[in-house]
C-alpha cells in the first residue's frame, strides 16, 4: 500500500509539474465526517470527534478542472475506557470541478479517494489499522476575497465533513 502512495503521488507530481496553471493551498474544517457514522475504530462505542482539519495543495491543470492532495486530522475518545482515543489520519487525492462561475463566484463539486490510517491508543497499548477514505461533495461554493484569498464552503459526505467551510490561498 505504500509502494502504491508513493508511486501515485510520484506520477502526480511528473504529470502536472509542467501543465500547472496556478497552485493553490486550502485549510479547512468539517463536521460529522465518515470515521462517526461508520464503524472507523475497534473496542467499543466512541464519542463523536470534534469535526475534521484539512489541509492540501490543488493544481489547477485545466480551466474548469483541478487536482490535489490533502492530508486531514480527526480524534475521537472512547466512552467507556479511560485514557483510550483514536486518531484519524487521512491521506486524499481530490479532484475538483468547477461547473459554473463569474468574476467572485464559482459553483463547483469536489470528490477524493484515499487512505485513513486509524490510531488507536490506550495507554501503553496502541494499534493501527487502514481504512478506505473517501469525499464527495456534489455543491460547493467559492467567493472570492481577493486575487489571492478566497472563501469556500461544501456540502458532501466523507471523511472531510458533511459540511467544510476553509480558506483557499493562490500561490
């Protein structure tokens, strides 16, 4: 499974380095992820996690089209176990589309695969184990704050949120 990441972020990286039009950094929050509606953890019943942090980087590789990977951070505690907690981590590669726009506004879906690597920890016995990860966001909006800074929300399903708001940052 490693092999596999590194291979794909490696052909990532060579096939867009020369066709990027414009790099953007994004930082988000979501909440009511896919590791609290779907059994993401082992031991037991577990608090709902406090939401999701993403954080990634998109190529915009044709107009309308962009790709990207992100990373995003979730925990959790365990109910009826003291000192014991999961942690999320998501590996995610994500396309996005944008199906309408003007000069502020752009309409858009998002949509990503990838990895979750749950942590979980009761005092000096840990665990990992490796979910499959994904995101689909069929509306999301983007405003426009500046040439450099824009403001996003999305509604989907996944491991970002059932709703991320966040930041986007043109390079």
């Amino acid at each position: 499974m490693k092999k596999f990441l590194l291979v794909m972020c490696a052909v990532i990286g060579l096939a867009f380095g020369a066709r990027c039009i414009r790099d953007r950094l994004q930082i988000g929050y979501g909440g009511y992820t896919q590791m609290d509606a779907s059994d993401m953890h082992d031991y037991g019943a577990v608090n709902n996690a406090w939401g999701a942090l993403t954080a990634g980087v998109n190529f915009k590789i044709l107009p309308s089209f962009s790709l990207g990977l992100s990373y995003t951070f979730s925990s959790t505690s365990y109910k009826h176990i003291d000192d014991a907690n999961a942690y999320y981590h998501v590996f995610m590669l994500n396309g996005k589309y944008d199906y309408w726009r003007n000069s502020i506004v752009r309409l858009y879906a998002h949509a990503g695969v990838g990895v979750d690597v749950t942590h979980m920890a009761a005092g000096d016995w840990h665990k990992n184990k490796t979910y499959f990860a994904f995101q689909a966001s069929p509306i999301g909006a983007e405003v426009g704050l500046s040439r450099v800074a824009t403001m996003f929300g999305e509604v989907g399903y996944g491991a970002q949120g059932l709703l991320q708001v966040g930041f986007r940052l043109n390079l």
